[in-house]
C-alpha cells in the first residue's frame, strides 16, 4: 500500500485518558490471554496488554452518519449493559440514540485463547432505511500507558484489511472486521482524526493512511450492506504489528462462540467453587456474584496473586501522560483487602496467591512500598505503616483458616520477621495515614500495627523465637495503652455541644508532648491554601472504627459510642439510598464545587466502602439490622454494570456533567476494595460476626483487659516525658551500652542492650520508685566506644 499524503495536525492534541466511570470490566481468565478490558458509555475503553498495569488504548467507538446527520454513540445513545450470565465478564450492551435513530448492540469479551477482544455488533436503523446509514469505528491508541508517540496506519496482511498502531516499544495493535472496509484512514487527535473529517462531513480521508509519532487516531467505515447490520470486530495485540494481525485474524476466523463457551466455563467453574452469599445481598444495584468478578477480573495474570486498585484512571478525561499510573497500580493495602474479599468468598487459593505475591515484593528493609506496578518497582515512595503491617495479618488470617502448611511457616517466617522488625523501628507513627496524606497518630494505623504485632506474636511462638515473640507483645501493649494519649481529644468545642467527654481523632501529631498536643494544626492536602491546616482536636475521620474492627475497643465502649456521635454530627450525610460519610472534614480530595474535574485540589465526597466499615460496627455493636440496611445503601451506590465506586456525587444534579445525587462520581469505578467490603459485609452477616477481626487483639484487650507501664524511647521517637510507676525502655537499633543516672550523674547505673532477634535493641531501666519531677538522665554508647557528652532526659511527670 502506498504511503498516502500525511495527515495534518501533527502531533496532535495533548493526549487525555477516558471516563473513569466503568460499567464494565473484563479479561478471559485463561493463561492464554494476556488482556483486560473496560467499559463504560457503551464502548470498548482501555485494553490493557500484556500486563494488567499497561493501557493500549484509550477507547473504541463507533459513529453514526447520514445525510446532514453525525451522531456519537457514547455522546448520543443511551446505553444498557448487562452481563450474560451473572458473575461472568461476557457483556452485551445496547445503545439507543437519545433521538430515537438507531441501535447498535454488542457482544464483548476477550478471547481466552489468544491476545485479542471480540465485539459482535448488530446496526439497527429505527427511523429510515438501514442503507440511509454509514457506521464508522474509531479507535485511539494509547500504547504502554502513553498517548504521545504513537504511529497509526492503514494495511492489508494476508488478504485482510487492517487497522495497526504501535508505540515506541513495539507493542502493536491491529483492529479486524469480518464485513469489507468502505473506507480507513489514520491521522491525528483534534485536527485529522476521523471524528473530525465526519463532523465536517468530508467522511474518511483514504490518502491519510499513516499518522508518526503523536496522538494518533484510526477510523474505518464498515460496510454492512451484504450482512445485515452484524458485524464482527476483533481487536488483536502483540510484540510486533504481524502478531497483532495474527491475534486479530485468528479470533475473526474463529467467530465468537467459540471464546463465549470457553470464557463461560472458565468462570463458572470459578464462580462454582466459591461460598454462596447471595442471600445476604439485596441485590439492587450490585450482586455478589458481580463483586467476586470485580476482585478476580482485576488479578494479574502472569504475576501471580498481584491484584490492582482498578482498572481506571480517576478524572482519566482531565489526565495525560503525566498520569501513567492512575489507580493499575498494586497498594499493599488494596491487596490484603482484596485478599480478605477472596477468603471470605472461600477461595482460599487466591488469597494465598497474595501472600506469596506480598512476600516477593516485600523491600529488604521489611517494608513495602506505597504503590508498585505489579512487577515489583515501586511508583511512588511514601511509607504507610499500615501497609507493612497488613500483610501480617493476612498471613494470620490465612493461618487461622487452615491455608498454612508447615513448609510455608518456614519459608513466610523471614517476611514475617523482616515486617514486624520495621513496624517495631518506624512505628506507631506513619509517615502517611492510610489516605496517603499526613503523618502522625492514626487510630487506624495504631489498629493495624498492633493487631499484626500480636499476630506476629504468634507466629514467632511457632517458629521457636520467644524472645522475639515478648518483645512484640510488650511493644504491642506499650502502644495500645497509649493510644488515648495519641489521638483521643477531650475538652473541644464539639464535644461539650454534642455533650460527650470526647472522641477518637483522625490523626494526632506525631509529637503529642509538644504543649500544643492535639490542639496542634495538622495539614490538609488537596485543599486551596487558606483551607491547608485544622487542629487535630477538631479532624474526625471514620478511621477510629478500626479500634473496633482490629479488636482494640469493644464497640459498646463509650469511648467508641461518643467518638461514633461526633463522626456522624461532622461526616454522615443521609441520601435517599441511605447513609455515606465522608473520609474526614475538610477533605480536598473530590470534584470542585462546580463539579469540574479533581485537579490536586477539590472537596471531598461521599466514599460507598465507609458505609460497609460502618455496617461492621454496626454488626460489632450487636445491631444486624441496622448493618443490612447499610448493606442497602452499599449495594445501591453502585453504577451501571453493578460497579462500586470509589465516591458518590453529594450535591444536586448536574447533568451536562454526569453527575446525580447519590451515584458514582469522577473518581475511580470500580473500586477493588470496596467490592471485596461488600463481600466481608455479606459474609459477616451470614456468619453473625466480623469476618476479619483478628482474636489475639479482641482477647488480650477486650477480655483480658491488658495494659502496660512500659513507655518507649528511641532515637526517632524521643519521648520526654513518663509518670510514676512506668518503665522506660531504650530501644536502639545496634547493639549499645547506656548509662544512666537519677540523681543529676550523683550516682550511675550501666546496662548493655538485648537483642530479642527483631533488628531493634533495648535495655529497660531498673524499676524504681521515683518521685514526680525526677530527670532522668542517659547516654549512648557502642560497645568498647567512648561515653559522649550528651544527656538524653526523661522527666518523671506529677
């Protein structure tokens, strides 16, 4: 084929990601298939290839024109979409134009046998005849997560006319059709694309038949008139444009039967295996069935047990090139809730899959990084205590369920140690609350770090290390015991209105000895500068019902019963659909007041997950109606297809920009952690009780009621101040000796630190009986080293 004129407009528009707001999600769920699809406004968006974390495309649509008429289906149609059979990732979608002129309907799926995405397409002309219409395809690539630098081009392979696109590291395209080409043409975003020479009426450019190096666009007209408006399109990948024809070629010969029965099998025998929780769910906007897809549908493949956050990019129709990430990216996080949604779905196999996945990333220090793309390589480097201890007690969760053997205690015991020594280093403070925003004091960080210190507890038991196992009880009750002192606020203006002694905060600052203690300011990101800061003594945030939900407070405690009165006086907003709250007051991370798009500032929205933490409570506090009602308003959060989203839309309606009181939001659908919520909320409420609380917490803290008189000094973590009758334990990270006095260096005592086998050194300064205002004075030295000058001091406080 000749090279054709080049098409103007060179290099085009700025490239933009699509709509976040899936309807859809699907892959094949063979090991022969290396690609995951999404939906949303009755068209083919992203398709990722050949890994789950690397968009290809943008979207695939179609446009429709007649005489003086263009119509967009994604703009212009309303679309229906369902699944064939529940819980299986085949779709069929019906898209009716708003002015009553025509119907496109559609079969998608991804092939199980080979790299390529099957659309079985059905024209329907409802005003006139069918041959007053042209139906026009247009596809634009975004290979590797990157819209700039593309090529497009029109050609023939072995008798079949072609669409190609490749990116600058030879992953290819090729779109098929098994109806002839009236007409194919390449060309560039916003200029020479197809969109604009059918808008202008001019219809296809056939001399613009290759677009280099920019955001490039494809189009073909189908020609329809000898088959009755069907049409077959299939959208093949591969290293190389031939083996992205072959892909393509291959699934159009083969037709769609073939890969619907295989896809059908494959996911039914999933599905078959799996614990039967659909009498729990209500089932009115979203289903069990369409959960367990969502959680399995986003696993990734080759890279066995990885899972990402979603198949979506938040705001993607506001985001470029800059955004290569969006949320197909790995959280630790997201993963082991993800992992818990498996195990309560009984399958054990895929939560255990995480482990070994979490066990394989894991960072030498012990820790594990924000986000990684799925093959390990971190993307972003803020560190979130949470998030190291998770997958702790996924591994207890696991043991606990029987999916433990003795080999695997052996080789998951370095992972255990190396997590539970950097938590016992670094924490309780977070650099990051599990938000990714502030530092401090989270009560859901502290849950989650203590629960796993316990649970590592446990395994350090088994391995044979009781050292190491005291050491991370004395420490886990070290900071449960000071867990008020963090981040419970007494004496604010809130709680003498709501008549209550106080409540758990969102966050406390990382040094609550400072006078200003709570009262101190902590930022607010995502907020206009004169909104940045707010005195933690007035930050709530639903995060405190983690102290329930990890075992650390009973939920009738009146601790809890207040801190759930100023939650729901400052965050719940009741809906028609039910109840949602919101992240924390002050939140920045949403739509503008006008709904425009998140762009590093905003207001935060209403997140659908919080309703299935707070039914959890509910279900805790012995109130499993009030928990199924919740359950309600989970389930009719979700959007077309049955997605969760990540937030709903709390204003009035705004329809020009797709947003409605009470349904999805901008951001990211469908959210993996809230559909593996949905599926612990439905298996809690068949079971009577909290699916995921780990028992160490609930009865060493709960029943037992332990506390403890150990207080902790490190070298970044320098308390100042203890009161009569606790224990000061040093904790250095090497081996050391400390000297020390309580009588302005009068008289000394020396001690040399033990090692309980953690990577974390410490020595407990021998008990006495001293009076408030006792200095209590030390030094630090390394063995056979000189005594430094410097005073370290504690003051015993009245």
């Amino acid at each position: 084929m000749s090279a054709g004129d080049v098409p103007p407009g060179a290099p085009g528009l700025a490239p933009r990601w699509t709509s976040a707001a899936k309807s859809g999600i699907g892959t094949a769920g063979s090991s022969a298939s290396r690609l995951w699809f999404a939906l949303s406004h009755g068209i083919l968006n992203e398709v990722y290839y050949p890994r789950i974390d690397r968009a290809c495309t943008r979207d695939c649509g179609f446009l429709v024109t007649a005489q003086d008429y263009f119509s967009e289906e994604k703009r212009d149609a309303v679309s229906d979409i369902r699944t064939e059979m529940d819980g299986v990732p085949v779709f069929r979608l019906a898209n009716t134009a708003r002015d009553g002129r025509y119907r496109i309907s559609k079969t998608i799926l991804a092939d199980p046998f080979r790299d390529s995405v099957l659309q079985d397409i059905r024209f329907e002309a409802l005003q006139g005849e069918q041959a007053d219409y042209q139906l026009h395809v247009l596809l634009a690539p975004h290979i590797f997560n990157q819209g700039t630098h593309n090529n497009a081009w029109v050609d023939d392979y072995k008798g079949y006319g072609l669409l190609f696109a490749s990116g600058t590291n030879n992953v290819s395209l090729a779109l098929a059709a098994s109806v002839p080409w009236s007409g194919r043409s390449a060309g560039f975003v916003g200029t020479s694309d197809g969109w604009q020479t059918l808008h202008r009426g001019h219809g296809l450019i056939a001399d613009w038949q290759r677009a280099e190096d920019g955001n490039v666009a494809l189009a073909g007209t189908l020609d329809l008139s000898e088959s009755e408006g069907h049409a077959l399109m299939t959208l093949g990948f591969g290293l190389g444009p031939e083996e992205a024809a072959l892909n393509a070629i291959a699934s159009l010969q083969q037709g769609v039967e073939p890969a619907r029965s295989r896809t059908r099998e494959i996911w039914q025998g999933w599905q078959a295996e799996l614990e039967a929780l659909e009498a729990q769910g209500l089932s009115q906007a979203t289903s069990y069935r369409t959960s367990t897809a969502v959680l399995a549908t986003h696993r990734t493949g080759a890279f066995t047990g990885g899972a990402i956050a979603s198949l979506s990019t938040p705001w993607g129709f506001n985001k470029g090139d800059n955004d290569l990430g969006g949320y197909h990216l790995v959280w630790p996080r997201d993963l082991v809730e993800t992992a818990g949604g498996f195990l309560a779905a009984g399958s054990p196999a895929d939560a255990r899959g995480i482990l070994d996945y979490l066990a394989a990333i894991q960072e030498d220090d012990g820790h594990w990084s924000q986000n990684n793309w799925i093959d390990g390589h971190p993307y972003w480097d803020g560190i979130q205590m949470d998030e190291t201890a998770f997958p702790i007690l996924l591994y207890d969760m696991l043991e606990r369920n029987g999916c433990i053997s003795e080999r695997d205690r052996i080789r998951f015991q370095p992972m255990l140690e190396r997590a539970a020594s950097f938590v016992l280093r670094n924490g309780p403070v977070t650099d990051e609350d599990r938000w990714e925003e502030d530092a401090g004091y989270s009560p859901f960080t502290l849950a989650v770090e203590i629960a796993a210190l316990l649970a590592g507890a446990d395994a350090m038991d088994v391995a044979g290390k009781p050292s190491a196992a005291s050491f991370l009880r004395e420490t886990a009750d070290g900071w449960y015991s000071e867990i008020d002192d963090w981040t419970f606020a007494t004496g604010s203006e809130l709680s003498q209105k709501l008549g209550i002694e106080g409540y758990y905060v969102r966050i406390g600052p990382g040094d609550v000895e400072d006078s200003a203690g709570l009262s101190a300011n902590v930022p607010i990101k995502n907020r206009s500068a004169q909104e940045a800061v707010l005195s933690a003594k007035m930050l709530l945030s639903p995060d405190a019902l983690a102290l329930v939900r990890f075992g650390l407070r009973e939920a009738n405690d009146p601790r809890m019963v207040a801190t759930v009165k100023a939650i729901d006086d400052q965050l719940r907003r009741e809906l028609p659909n039910g109840p949602y709250w919101y992240r924390y007051n002050n939140d920045g991370y949403g739509e503008h007041e006008d709904g425009s798009a998140f762009d590093g500032t905003g207001v935060g929205r209403l997140w659908p997950l919080l309703t299935g933490e707070r039914a959890h409570y509910e279900l805790a506090a012995g109130r499993p109606d009030e928990a199924k009602r919740l359950l309600r308003a989970l389930e009719l959060s979700a959007g077309p297809g049955g997605m969760l989203p990540e937030q709903i839309w709390d204003s009035e309606d705004q329809p020009e920009d797709e947003l409605f009181l009470g349904k999805p939001s901008g951001s990211a659908m469908p959210l993996v952690w809230a559909h593996g919520e949905h599926i612990k909320l439905l298996r809690s409420l068949r079971d009577g009780k909290v699916f995921d609380t780990p028992p160490q917490t609930f009865e060493r803290y709960c029943r037992q009621k332990v506390e403890s008189n150990r207080r902790f000094w490190r070298l970044n973590h320098q308390r100042r101040t203890i009161t009569p009758g606790q224990v000061l334990r040093i904790e250095l990270m090497d081996l050391s000796s400390v000297r020390w006095s309580f009588d302005g260096w009068a008289s000394t005592g020396e001690n040399r630190t033990s090692d309980p086998g953690l990577a974390l050194h410490y020595v407990d300064l021998p008990p006495a009986d001293l009076p408030a205002g006792t200095a209590i004075r030390f030094r630090l030295a390394g063995i056979g080293e000189p005594w430094p000058d410097t005073d370290f001091v504690v003051t015993v406080k009245g």
